[in-house]
C-alpha cells in the first residue's frame, strides 16, 4: 500500500482524535524500517546473496498489506460509526410505539 492510499485508509478508520498518534507511529516505524533496507542489502550483497533483499522486500511489503488487512478486516469508517447510532435510536423508537399500541 503506498503512502497516499495509506494515509486516507488509516484516517478513516480510526477516531479523530486518534488519528495524530496513529499517523504519527505509523511514519515513525516506516522511517525505522527503511533505516533498516540499506544495512541489510549490503549484508546480502556482501555474501553474494543481492537477490534475496529483493525477494526479502517483497515479502515484507506483502506481509505488511496482508496485515493491514488483517487487522481492519470488518472494521467500520468513522462516517459509519456515525450513522449507527441514529440507525439505532429510530429503530428503539419504532418498537417502543409498537409497545405502546
């Protein structure tokens, strides 16, 4: 998942109020692991092995979305949220008039 796509998944599943911290840690481990991609490329490719930090970038960045997925799979928006609770309190109206009746 790219950064833009990212950033608007994020925001909207999240609270606002949540949304600076969640943001906030999400760039800081990102920066953290792009740190990480130059030392261990050069590990590999000092053993000969260049190939495999493309394989092993590949299957971090899949395992990445997969977890992504994983983690908000069913997870409603914040617009959603919203216009439950309405949903909700038009449907205990219509049952409380159905007792009253």
């Amino acid at each position: 998942m790219d950064t833009a796509p990212r950033s608007a998944f994020l925001a909207s599943v999240v609270r606002p109020n949540e949304r600076t911290a969640v943001l906030g840690v999400t760039n800081v481990v990102k920066t953290i692991a792009q740190s990480m991609g130059p030392l261990i490329t050069g590990i590999f490719a000092g053993r000969d092995l260049f190939w495999l930090s493309f394989v092993a970038a590949g299957s971090l960045k899949v395992g990445y979305d997969l977890g992504m997925l994983a983690a908000f799979v069913g997870h409603q928006t914040i617009e959603d949220m919203e216009d439950r609770p309405a949903a909700n309190e038009e449907q205990g109206s219509r049952q409380i008039d159905d007792l009253d009746e």
